[in-house]
C-alpha cells in the first residue's frame, strides 16, 4: 500500500536557526513527491517537487528536500528560520501507475519563536 | 495572474440545506480537484474532472456531486450537508493527471453548518 507519513506533527523552532520537517513514503510505484505550505485559512502552496531528476530539490523561500531512496524518506530542511515560516506543512506523494492517486501526509505545524 | 478562485471565502448554511460552491481557474488546466479539510487534518480528496470525465474516490459520500460546465468553472454541490460536513473546501487544477504534475490550489471556502 502507499502511504506518507509526517513524523512530527509539531516542530517549534527559534527564529535564524535550522528547520528540519520529516517525511517518509512508502510506494510500491516510482513516486513523485512534493512539499506543500498553508499558512492560516489560505491554500496550499508548492514548496518543490521531485519527480525523479536531481535528488536534491531546492525550492521558494529557501527550503529544500533531499530524496533518499534507500530510505524512503524525503526531508524538507531550511538553514535558517523566519518568522513567516510559521505555517502547516504537507508532504505528498502522487503516482499514475493503476490509476492516478495524490497521498498527503498528516500534517507538520511549524511554530516559529522570536 | 493566472490563479485559482473560489467563492465564497465563507459559506454558512443550514443543516439539510443544499449549498453550492464555486471554483474558477484562469490557468485553462485540464484537471480540477476538489478537497475537504477538516480542522487540523490533512486535505481529503473527494473527485476530480480530467477535462469532462467525472472521477469519484470511492469513499466520497453520495452526498457530495460535482459539475463542471466548461474548462474554467467547477461547482461542488452538496445536497444535504450535516454537521460533519463543516469544513474547509479546497479546490486545485492541474494542467495534466499525472504524478509528476503540480496542483495549483485556490484559498478555500470554509462551509460552517448550522
């Protein structure tokens, strides 16, 4: 079965330091996988995606995911933290292979301190 | 700008009363979605129109129907909502179906059910 799973569902960081928001899939296709962003009452925003080129994805606002293949796993990271960070974040995993299927994690809320 | 747009922003309406939303897009995308989100919960697909073909996920409740008139608009009607239907409704577009294709997701309409 596929499946995505967001490790944390909260990540409280301080403002200039690293943010690290886990994700890890499970797919038994050649995945894509995207990291979106909602801040409060607004919709999804596309991050980056990685739809099987360069394992390393660099996306808007200086965010980006490595995909690990031998671990399943595809981590957004960002160096240094803002305060307009702050939001929910989606990790999701889309494939065609017996029939087209978008899959979203849980969930991780960023909080960002002062 | 090409963009999403949903109205109303916020929808209130009264238990078993029908209510339509709307979604329009002005990216001429062959694919719109629609999804509910529920307070705290990831988006939850409930169909989507690859250009006229209708596309329900299995566990959509007949409740829920869809039109899609022409290739710019998308309705979501639902016919008698419940209490359990308050949500926030997000629809999105996309140019192709296929994994590796980006959703473009427009700010949502949050239905409250009284």
């Amino acid at each position: 079965a596929q499946s995505v799973t967001q490790l944390d569902s909260h990540v409280s960081v301080s403002e200039g330091t690293p943010v690290l928001l886990r994700c890890n899939y499970s797919s038994s296709y050649s995945p894509s996988l995207f990291w979106y962003v909602q801040h409060p009452n607004k919709g999804l925003q596309l991050l980056l995606k990685y739809t099987s080129a360069a394992t390393l994805v660099k996306g808007i606002n200086g965010f980006e995911a490595e995909f690990k293949k031998s671990e399943t796993s595809f981590h957004l990271t960002k160096p240094s933290a803002h305060m307009s960070d702050a939001a929910e974040y989606f990790c999701v995993v889309s494939y065609n292979t017996g029939g087209f299927k978008t899959i979203f994690g849980a969930g991780t809320r960023l909080f960002v301190k002062a | 700008d090409a963009m999403v747009i949903q109205n109303p922003r916020y929808q209130v309406t009264q238990f078993g009363k029908p209510v339509t939303l709307s979604c329009s897009q002005t990216l001429n995308h062959n694919v719109m979605y629609w999804y509910q989100q529920k307070s705290s919960q990831a988006p939850k697909l409930l169909f989507h129109y690859y250009d006229k073909d209708f596309n329900n996920e299995a566990d959509t409740p007949d409740n829920f129907q869809s039109r899609r008139p022409n290739t710019s608009f998308c309705f979501l009607d639902i016919r008698s909502p419940g209490l359990g239907d308050a949500a926030m409704y997000l629809c999105a577009t996309s140019s192709v179906r296929v994994g590796t294709d980006t959703q473009y997701f427009g700010p949502g309409t949050r239905l409250t059910v009284l």
